[in-house]
C-alpha cells in the first residue's frame, strides 16, 4: 500500500520551481558595466583626527624599570644612524634619522594645511622599531624634535599632520614589540631660524640624541 502525496508538499514543489525559474530570469539579464573612479585625493575636511591629540599625557601602562636590551650613551650621530634608547617610561626603541627636510611648507600645504604666519616647517625622515618588552608610542615616551642652531627646540606638539594615515607618527596608533614604524613627523619653526638637527630625549630632556 503506497501513501498519497500531501497537498502540502504540492504547493512547496510550486513554490521552488517559481523561485528557481526566477533566479535564472536574473542570471540571463546582463548588468550594465560600469567604470570605476579614481580615489579622491585626502583634503582637510577628510582627514583623520591625529590618533593622540593631547601629547602631553603620559603613557597608560608603564614599563619595566630596566631595559631589556643594551643601549647606545646618549650624543651626537650622523644622519642614517641607528641609535637604540630606553626611556624613562619603560620602553626601549631603535631609532634611525634617515632625513632631514627644511621648509617642507608645499608638502604640508598639498595635505590641507595652513602655515602659521612667520614660521616654517621641518619634516623628520624616521624610521623606528620597538625593541623592548612593553607596546607604546613614541610621542609618549621621547621629545622628538628639531633644534634650529644656537636655538630653542621644537616638539611634537607644534607642527603639522599630514601624509596618507600611515607615515605620519601622528597617526599611527601605539607600537607593539617588534614591530616597525617608518614615515615622518613634523615642527613648526620661526622662518627666520638657522638650519639645525634632529634630536630626541628619552627622558624628559635630561639627555639627548643629536642626528646631525
């Protein structure tokens, strides 16, 4: 003795042919072809905040009191050199001035920037790894910044931000052990202030790293 199919089970057969025949109505029509745009260039209005606007606070985990690897003495280098420093917040980095770009205004300017009245801007070439056993950031841990000669010392906390996101330190978020940033930072110096070098203290401007 064979059962009867339910009605139900006619209705559900209906129902998956309609919705096959109707997927393959939509796979036979063509899709009109379209043409991709190029990317927009960055502008001021689309540009990311900087990932710390205060740099004046300190680091929220600080590190051990000793540093995990051996360390260059503070002092003079050439530009190219790779210096290793521990901090006075527990980190420990390995840092190298690759260059030096004074009056960098046109390339500060293409990003949306305006130069204050009566300065100039100095861009830092770096690259900069951390070699030690805690993750921060380098805006946090070191003065990074440009002496002009014979003159005062200006941080990271006056100059601009500019770049694509990921080669200005200002943008790039706390660093982990082992990893690796390379890009630029800058400062605003007075116009009519001599050349001078860049120097990083790890430790509140007690000593200091001169790339000359």
């Amino acid at each position: 003795m064979t059962k009867s199919r339910t009605r139900g089970s006619v209705r559900l057969g209906a129902l998956l042919v309609a919705v096959c025949s109707t997927g393959l109505l939509a796979a036979c029509l063509a899709t009109p072809p379209t043409t991709p745009t190029d990317p927009s260039i960055p502008v001021a209005s689309d540009s990311a905040p900087p990932v710390f606007s205060n740099l004046d606070d300190p680091p929220s985990t600080p590190g051990p009191s000793t540093p995990p690897v051996p360390t260059d003495a503070p002092g003079s280098v050439g530009l190219g050199d790779t210096v290793t420093m521990h901090t006075s917040h527990g980190s420990t980095w390995e840092v190298t001035v690759t260059g030096v770009i004074d009056d960098d205004d046109m390339a500060v300017i293409s990003y949306g920037n305006d130069i204050p009245e009566g300065e100039r801007s100095v861009t830092i070439e770096l690259r900069i790894e951390n070699v030690g056993a805690i993750e921060s950031h380098p805006y946090y841990d070191m003065m990074l910044g440009y002496q002009p000669e014979n003159g005062p010392m200006f941080d990271q906390n006056s100059g601009p931000s500019y770049g694509d996101y990921s080669n200005d330190l200002g943008y790039v978020s706390s660093i982990a052990p082992g990893q690796t940033f390379t890009g630029h930072m800058s400062v605003y110096v007075p116009v009519n202030s001599p050349e001078g070098n860049a120097v990083i203290s790890p430790d509140g401007r007690k000593t200091f790293y001169v790339w000359e």
